[in-house]
C-alpha cells in the first residue's frame, strides 16, 4: 500500500468516525430530549392526581363540617324546643301569680 492510499483510507476512517459521533450526539440529544418531556409529563401528572385528591379531601371536610353543623342545630332546636316547653307549662302559672299580685296591690 502506498502512503497516498493509507492517507487516503486514514481521512475515510475519520470521517466515518466523526459521522458517527455526529449520530451519536444527536441520538444523545433526542433521547435528554425524550426523557425530559417525560419527565415533564410525570410531574404534570403528579400534580393533577395532587389536586384531584386535594379536591376529595376538602369535599369530605366539607360535607363532614356540613354533617356537624347539622348536628349541632338539632341539638339547639331541641334545646330551644325545651325551653319554650318549660315556658309555655309556666304561662298559667305565671298568670294566676301576676293577676293576684295585681289584685292585691288594688
């Protein structure tokens, strides 16, 4: 083989190597590329399921808040009911003390 064919098979083997490294960087580019929307995505998920289950946790503290509310006006229903049991029992009771008073003072 002559000096001009060695140089000449040399220049072609760089060229193929540069070509590859070309392909391999750009293969490397694509995949940082692909795993980086991916990674995207995942985050992008993450933060919709987050929110979903953000949304069920206030809707079960809500209806739960709702329940304990509900709750708590029977409980001053009843209290009240009470109350106004006790005092209409007591109106003619009331009544006869105040018309003897009445009575007495005239």
């Amino acid at each position: 083989m002559e000096k001009a064919e060695i140089l000449a098979k040399i220049k072609e083997t760089e060229q193929k190597v540069e070509e590859e490294i070309k392909r391999a960087e750009e293969e490397g580019k694509k995949k940082v590329l692909a795993a980086k929307n991916e990674a995207r995505q995942i985050i992008e998920d993450a933060k919709k399921e987050a929110e979903k289950i953000k949304d069920e946790i206030l809707e079960k503290a809500k209806a739960e808040i709702e329940k304990e509310k509900e709750s708590i006006r029977e409980k001053k229903l009843a209290e009240i009911n009470e109350v106004v049991r006790k005092g209409d029992s007591r109106v003619d009771e009331v009544v006869d003390f105040l018309y003897d008073e009445f009575v007495r003072l005239i």
